[in-house]
C-alpha cells in the first residue's frame, strides 16, 4: 500500500467523519472528511469528500 510506503508499517484503516470546515470565504460548512489512521502512528491523508448544511 502506498501510504505503508509514506509512513511506515501498521494496520492501516479507512475512516470517515463529519466536521464544521472554515471555508477561505469565510463561510461555515458541514462536510464528510475522510482518512487513513493507523495505530502509533496518527491520522494522514485528510480529505473533504462531500459538502452538506451551510451554517
């Protein structure tokens, strides 16, 4: 796997989330991010993947 490269050996996993992201408008969004975590080593490789409510 690419990111075993990157990073270093672990169990590598795939997560997702919801968060309020700051947009460089300045406008305020709930948005789906999505990650790699593994164990020790922390979480890499964030991404927002879907815009939802604007606040």
């Amino acid at each position: 796997m690419r990111i075993q490269k990157q990073y270093g050996h672990g169990r590598w996993r795939k997560l997702k989330g919801h968060a309020k992201v700051k947009l460089q408008s300045g406008s305020i969004r709930i948005a789906e991010i999505h990650w790699c975590e593994a164990h020790g080593i922390g979480k890499k490789k964030m991404k927002i993947k879907v815009f939802g409510l604007k606040i």
